[in-house]
C-alpha cells in the first residue's frame, strides 16, 4: 500500500505581511493556485484537504490597491513533511537554495484521477487535478534510473490499467529522458539533466485499460530542472578598451563590463557581481577607480588623473556569481585598459629666450632662424601643434613663421626682400600657442614669449641709371668726337667703397663711343638718318655700368689633396628678384711646386692623372732597372779581370792557330763562318 501525503490548513493560519506605505488600506489579496486562499487580513489558508505528490507546492500571491489598482506579487513555496513529523513551513520570496537530490525510492503516489460518490449513490467525475510541478535537480549522479513519481488512478482497484507517459523527453526527441513502469505507474529520470540545455519538461499521463481503452483523461506532467551552480561567468570580451580624459573629477564615468552567466538568474547561482582586483600603476593612488558591482560601470573614485605621468591604467576585474559570495561563487576576470586622454593642460614654452638669425638683402623665401619649444601634451594633436605668431619688430612684414609639422619648430622665412641700405637689423617678438585653447583653470606660461635678433648682411647690387632710356636729340652729319651727353650710374651700396666703369653693351652702326670711367658719350663716326640702323628718327644704343665689387676667391677647404686635376663648378648668382644664376666650371691642377712656384716632375706627372699609387709603382720600377744595370757593369768588369789572369798562364810555344777549327768541306757555309768567328772570339 502506497504512503499518502495529507496536509491540513486550516489550524493554525500563515499570515501574509504586506506593507505598501500606506496604511494597507484598500488591499486585495489573490492566489494563482485555487486550492489556496488568502483572508482580507493576509491570512493564508488552505481551502480544503488535499493529497499533495510532492514535497513541495510553490504558488504565486498578489496583493491589490482597489483605489489604484497597482498590483505586487510574491512567490510562496510550500514544503510538506509525512504525518508524524513536525508541522508544514511555509517561505515566502526566499531564493532558491540547491535542494537535495531526490532519494533513491521515493514512495510519493499521486492520484490524478479521483473518484468522488454524489449523494444518491452515483460516483460523478470531478474535474482532473492539476498537478503541481515535479522538480527534478540538474547533475545529478544517480544511480539511473532514478524514481521520480508514481502516478495511480482509482480505477487500478476494479481493472488492470497500464500506464504511459508522452511529449519531449519520452517519446520525442529527446528520446527516453524519462521512462515509466507501465504495471506500477512508477516514473524515472534516466540520466542526468542540464537546465542550461532543458529548463523544463512538459509530459502527458495515460491511463489505458489492458484493451488500450483510455479509463482516464490524460493528465499534465510538468519537470522542473532545478539549477545548481556549474556555469562560472563569462566576460563578453577578454580585455575592454575604455578611455577617460585626464584631470576628470571622481565619479567620471570611464566604461562598462559585462559577464553573462549560464545558470538560472533567478537565483543565486546565475547573480554576478563584479569587483576590481588590482590597478597597475598605482600613481598616484591605488584606487583611482571603482565598479558598480552590479552593472558593472567603472568610474573614477579619486582625483590626480595625469597623462603626462601616467598615460594607461590596467585594471583586472572579477566576476563572481553566487551573488558575489566568493567562499561558494565561481569567478572568471577581464582586463580592463583605461586610456588616459590628454587635454592641453601644458602650454608651449621656448627653449631658449633669444634666438639669432641673418638674411641677405634682396633674398626671398629663404629660412631665417629656427624656434624650438617643449609641450608635454600629446604630439601631433591640436593640444601639442604649435602656433607661432610675430608681435612687434617687423612693421613692414619681411617676415612669417611657419611650423614645422613633424618637430613642432617656428621657421622664420623672409616673405619681403630687406633692403640693408634701410634696415640692418630686427628685432622681433614673438609668441608661441597650441592650435586648441588651454582648458579651464590653466594659466599661460610666461615662456611662450622669446626673441629673434635678426641681422642683415649686404650684398653687391648692380648700378642703375636715372632716367632709363635716356633719349638725346641730335642731327645728322655731326662731326666724329661730338660729345652728346653724360651717363652717371649710381650704386646703391652706398656702404661699399665701390668704382663704377662703363662699357658698350649694343652699338649696331659703330657710331658710338662712351668714357670708361665718366660715362661720356662720343661719336665717333657721321650720323645718318636714312641709315638702316634707324628706325622711326630713333637710333638706340645699350650701355653697361658695371661695380668693380663681383669678386670670389677660390681656396682650398682642406689641409691635403692629391695631386690631379679637377674640375670645380663655381655657381654666380646676381642679386635680382628673383635672382639669376649660372654655373660654369674651372679646372683646377693640383701638385708639388718648387721654389719657382713651378709644378715638380713628379707633380707633373700626378697632374697628368696618375694616382699616388701609379706613381710609387714606376718609381721602384726605375730604382730595380737601375739596380740592374750596376749589377751587369759589375759583373763585365770582373770577366774582364778573369780573361787577363787566363792570358798569362798560357805556354809560350803554344801555337795560337791550333785552336782554330777546320772544316774538310772547302767554301763553308756562311753558318760555319759565322760559328767559326764565335769560336775564335771565344778563345779570347
């Protein structure tokens, strides 16, 4: 005989609190399950006796404003003991705690299908009972099959009923989660459940005769997969990437983090709550920042925030569910990278307080000076570009300053030519300022203000003539040497001690003549006005003035050159504007020279193009050739000396024609002559 659970509610009552700030007045209490009920006064109670198949109910109850209809709910859950044990408790909107494992035999029995006797003898069908959710924890290590339940009907006592279960889980994918003993009604789990991949499971009852003929209406199975905590959280990211502007107040908001985690986030296992672990570095505090340990916002807790000092915070985080109890939780972290944004809070400053400079008069678009400044913000941003800009010193506007944009430098240029018979010197104030204003509270350095002493060099300008052309009136037929006007040049360098010479530039007919040195214009042959050299009555003639101040010495710039020949390009340049230019090239001998101020031999031959090397090789090519000739002069002097001493030593009755060869061939050849003379020469 199967064990029955019977609970009573009636004695004593389970008061349900509420308190909406308001006095209570006006409230409704309701049930989400029929088979309980709650008084006006909060009481709950239950609204008859009952069989329960579990050993635990869980219900929804809703408290009501008549007045303003806004409605609360809280969750109750009901946990029954057998008979003969202490009285039922009842928890109210407590988080789910891990529940126990199911026993091994669970002897729970429930009736689904109730009979009930009306008063004339007649049994009449009550409605099915629904059946509360059967919770089922995850994980579970059995031993499988593990019983769950044991559905009966109260027809089992008149015929034999056979027992089955469909749905998802039993006989739809997936197959065979749960199993039932079609005699006894008995009902398994057959492996162990994962909430994260099942949370529930809703499944059918049949109750057939032993013909297949249903005795009963299907009744509805509902498995709950009760969580456990086997899901740590997980960061969406490893490391975040976040930013903040330095000098920001505490309480700025700087980034968020998240972690999601897998298990039930209705309880305790899936409520994650973050926490900083460590800040490297930890200048100039080592809590610069905080997070939110519930969303996960980070925000700075503490003033000092400094680029120029620190530029990049690393911080770890940690997640922790279990609501953050780090004794039972499981914890997983991230790295969080804070970038320090710069804000210019650092002003330009010179590095020096005078700077020099010189320009060429009549010079344009040439560099004057070059203007160096520090800024500690970030480089090539508009809080570190620099702004350079002229005050005073340069009325007429000679000159600007451009920034360099990779160094950050002023360069002075000339953008007007200066004259130096005018201006000889400036002196220019100048001040220096970033592209963004400086933010609120900085105050300019006294630095951003520096001098540029610039001096002008003169240089050699050609005279001119006043008034050019000049036109004179003469008639024709005016004799040879008649003297028709004067050129004066003047030399605008009025600082050089310079002569002027005149000379003939374009003379077409000869007819012309001027002065060397003052510029007097002579004929020097008969005018005439039908020549063709005269166009409209209009004879015209150039003349060239010419200073004696466009000079150069060429010197050598180093203490040694090999001797050779070279060829120097030498560029002239005028002093126009825009100026003009030529090169030409002037070779240049190098070598020894003697007393004379003559090139040497052998600096002769090294002008000829011999390298240092050649010439060493021909000088010990001479000296061996020398060595030479002595060795062979001694060696003859002393054969000579040996054929003197060999004379002496011969007898003087020996025949010198005995050593003459002879041939038995008259008229020998011309070889044996000659070989004869060789032998005879020999004898000697």
């Amino acid at each position: 005989m199967s064990h029955q659970l019977h609970v009573s509610f009636f004695s004593p009552p389970f008061p349900v609190k509420f308190d909406d700030c308001a006095g209570n007045l006006g409230i409704q209490y309701g049930s989400s399950d029929p088979d309980f009920k709650v008084g006006t006064d909060g009481t709950l109670y239950a609204a008859r006796s009952m069989q329960i198949p579990s050993k635990q109910v869980k219900f929804a109850v809703t408290a009501r404003n008549a007045g303003t209809q806004e409605k609360w709910e809280t969750m109750v859950k009901l946990l029954v003991k057998t008979q003969g044990t202490s009285m039922h408790n009842v928890q109210k909107g407590e988080k789910n705690n891990v529940p126990p494992e199911p026993s091994k035999q669970l002897d729970d029995t429930l009736f689904p299908w109730r009979q009930h006797q009306s008063s004339n003898g007649l049994k009449r069908q009550k409605r099915d009972w629904v059946i509360p959710p059967i919770n089922v924890p995850e994980n579970s290590r059995g031993p499988f099959p593990l019983q769950l339940v044991r559905i009966r009907s109260d027809k089992d006592r008149e015929i034999q009923i056979r027992y089955s279960i469909t749905g998802p889980g039993a006989d739809q994918p997936p197959m065979e989660v749960f199993s039932i003993d079609q005699v006894a009604g008995k009902m398994h789990v057959t492996r162990p459940l994962d909430r994260e991949d099942i949370a529930s499971f809703h499944l059918r009852a049949h109750a057939v005769d032993m013909n297949g003929n249903k005795v009963e209406n299907p009744i509805d199975l509902y498995i709950n997969v009760i969580d456990m905590n086997d899901n740590r959280p997980e960061f969406a990211n490893h490391v975040y990437n976040g930013s903040v502007e330095e000098g920001s107040k505490p309480g700025s908001y700087v980034m968020t983090v998240t972690a999601n985690d897998a298990d039930d986030p209705s309880t305790a296992n899936g409520i994650v709550r973050y926490r900083i672990l460590s800040q490297s570095p930890i200048s100039p505090s080592p809590n610069m920042f905080t997070i939110n340990s519930e969303n996960g916002d980070i925000v700075t807790v503490a003033a000092g925030l400094d680029r120029e000092k620190v530029p990049r915070y690393t911080v770890i985080i940690q997640a922790t569910d279990m609501d953050g109890n780090l004794n039972y939780g499981l914890s997983n972290t991230a790295t969080a990278l804070i970038i320090v944004n710069d804000v210019n809070d650092n002003a330009p400053e010179f590095t020096a307080a005078t700077y020099y400079g010189e320009v060429q008069e009549n010079r344009l678009d040439v560099i004057v000076a070059n203007l160096t400044v520090t800024d500690r913000d970030q480089p090539h941003t508009s809080n570190w570009n620099a702004v350079y800009r002229i005050v005073s010193g340069d009325p007429a506007g000679h000159f600007a300053i451009k920034t360099d944009p990779v160094t950050n430098d002023g360069i002075v240029t000339v953008i007007k030519p200066v004259d130096y018979e005018i201006n000889r010197a400036f002196v220019l104030t100048v001040v220096v300022m970033n592209q963004a204003p400086l933010a609120a509270g900085i105050q300019s350095s006294l630095q951003s203000t520096a001098t540029v002493a610039i001096s002008a060099t003169d240089v050699n300008e050609a005279p001119f003539f006043i008034p050019n052309p000049k036109l004179i009136r003469q008639e024709e037929e005016m004799p040879v040497g008649t003297l028709l006007t004067t050129f004066v040049a003047q030399d605008p360098d009025r600082f050089m001690q310079q002569t002027v010479r005149y000379s003939e530039l374009s003379d077409p007919a000869n007819w012309l003549n001027i002065n060397a040195t003052t510029g007097q214009i002579t004929t020097t042959a008969v005018m005439d006005r039908e020549s063709i050299y005269i166009k409209k009555n209009v004879y015209e003639a150039m003349f060239l003035a010419t200073d004696n101040g466009d000079s150069a010495q060429l010197s050598l710039r180093i203490g040694f050159l090999v001797a050779g020949v070279y060829d120097v390009p030498i560029i002239i340049t005028d002093s126009g504007n825009p100026p003009l230019s030529s090169t030409s090239v002037i070779k240049v001998k190098v070598c020894p020279c003697d007393e004379h101020g003559d090139c040497t031999a052998v600096g002769a031959i090294a002008a000829a193009g011999l390298g240092t090397g050649a010439i060493i090789a021909i000088l010990i090519c001479i000296i061996i050739l020398l060595i030479l000739v002595l060795l062979f002069v001694v060696w003859m002097k002393r054969r000579d000396k040996e054929r003197q001493t060999k004379q002496l030593l011969i007898d003087p009755e020996d025949d010198v024609r005995d050593n003459i060869l002879k041939y038995d061939e008259e008229g020998g050849g011309e070889e044996d002559q000659v070989r004869g003379q060789l032998d005879v020469s020999q004898s000697f």
